[in-house]
C-alpha cells in the first residue's frame, strides 16, 4: 500500500496561508526533494488554484530562480488530481474528483506507486479522520502571523491524533524548522 504524506509551511502560531511566507532557496530545495519520493498530488480546489497555473508558468518560461525552476519542474511533472465540486475541466490534464475524497484517496493508496503527497488545509481533517495521512512534513518559518488560514480549525478532528516524530532539520539561513512525523 502506498504511503499518503502531507507537507505545508505554517507560521509559530499555526497558521498556513501562502502569501504569509517568504521561502527560502533552502525551503524550496528541501520540498523539490520530498517530491522525488512522490508520483501523485492530490490537491483540493484552493490550493490547486494557488499553486497552478503560477508554478506550471514558472516551469514553462524558467522565470524563478534557480531553486524556484528546479521546484516549478518537478512540481508539475508529477500527475495530479483535484477535489473540486465546481471545476469541470482542466486543461493541464489533471484529474478531478467531485465527490468522496476520503474513498478516492484510499482507491489511490492501494495502487502500486510512489508516495502520494496531499496538498489541502481544507480536506486534511477529513483525510486523518478516514486513518489515510501516514506521515506529515510540517515547516515552522519563525513569523507569528495572527491571521489566515490555520492547519486545523478548531473542533475539526473527532480524536486526537498522535505522531511519532522521526526527523528534524534546521534552516540555519531562514531560522525555519522541517519536522517529520509518523503516524503512531
């Protein structure tokens, strides 16, 4: 069975909307380099909106940096599928799924393949409910940012969830911290 992971920058105070950030080159190689254990993404609507079409140009045209290229590249080689009741199609070939996330994601899981890397703050609660998020990368950037979007909204796990934590890094350059949990 495949291993679900989930990865998402968030601020001391647990939040985790993207314009709140600045990635570092280091931050940018570290998620490049977790993308190579990854053959699917599996996005909700928002984040996939946020994420495409900017990344998909930046692999197109190379207008990042270096790191930022090498990201946008890999990022969008890997296949994709996006939860979305409104989206009908898409023009990058990336599937959609309107209906029942949790029972997709586990059809997926038990295809053969690579790791597949969950993208969405919005769906995460049901996916830990449904027991289908193995393991999570969690980058701590040192800002307090007292407003956005949070990880969890309160009340929105049924039972707590506990985690083994199994490897940490430090960004000597940016002062943000990678944390790697498993699920216990």
């Amino acid at each position: 069975m495949r291993t679900v992971t989930f990865g998402m920058n968030i601020s001391l105070d647990g939040y985790c909307d993207h314009t709140i950030f600045n990635p570092s080159k280091e931050i940018h190689d570290y998620f490049t380099s977790k993308m190579d254990e990854v053959d699917l993404l599996f996005f909700g609507r928002v984040m996939y909106e946020l994420m495409f079409p900017y990344w998909a140009d930046v692999a197109k045209k190379q207008s990042g940096s270096e790191h930022e290229n090498r990201f946008a590249q890999k990022l969008t080689a890997i296949d994709r599928v996006v939860v979305s009741r409104s989206l009908e199609h898409l023009e990058d070939g990336t599937r959609i799924i309107h209906s029942n996330p949790s029972q997709e994601l586990l059809k997926l899981k038990q295809q053969p393949g690579k790791k597949i890397s969950v993208d969405s703050v919005s769906l995460l609660p049901e996916l830990i409910g449904a027991g289908l998020i193995d393991e999570f990368h969690l980058v701590i950037h040192p800002g307090i940012a007292g407003k956005g979007r949070r990880l969890l909204d309160d009340g929105s796990l049924q039972e707590k969830l506990n985690l083994k934590l199994v490897d940490t890094l430090t960004f000597k350059s940016s002062g943000c911290v990678a944390l790697h949990y498993l699920k216990q």
